[in-house]
C-alpha cells in the first residue's frame, strides 16, 4: 500500500491512501496539511502501531499519528 504523509498545524501527521488528496473533515480536525512525503508499506504488517494505521484507514479516509510515532513508522519501513 502507497501512503502519502502530510503535516498539520496542530502538530500531528495525518497519512492516507497515495491517491487521496486531503479530505474536508481531516483540514477541518487538523487545519491546513502541507503534504511532506510517502512511504510503501508491505503487507501483512506486524508492528502493533502500523496495525492501527491500517485499521484507522478501513473507517475513515486518513489516520492521525503524533509526529513522534509517525517518525517511528518511517524509520523502521526504511
């Protein structure tokens, strides 16, 4: 799965499908994205984290991370 990752001005990383642009409801929650780059996440996955990324992407368009836990899941798909 390609993930595009964007950050908000209130300081949390919001990932969604490469293919998605931004929803209304996540700029409404989080205030402007500036998209700020991407990953391709191989599944099955095993982190418990990614789990939860992945099943926050089955209800809504987008999952919210802290930006120390985005930072994490960056790191250990590089």
């Amino acid at each position: 799965m390609d993930l595009a990752l964007y950050t908000s001005t209130a300081g949390r990383c919001v990932l969604m499908p490469e293919c998605f642009l931004p929803s209304t409801e996540s700029e409404r929650r989080y205030g402007p994205l500036r998209r700020c780059g991407s990953v391709h996440l191989e599944e099955p996955v095993a982190d418990v984290l990614w789990q939860r990324v992945l099943a926050d992407l089955e209800r809504r368009p987008f999952a919210v991370l802290r930006r120390n836990d985005a930072r994490r899941l960056l790191e250990a798909v590089d």
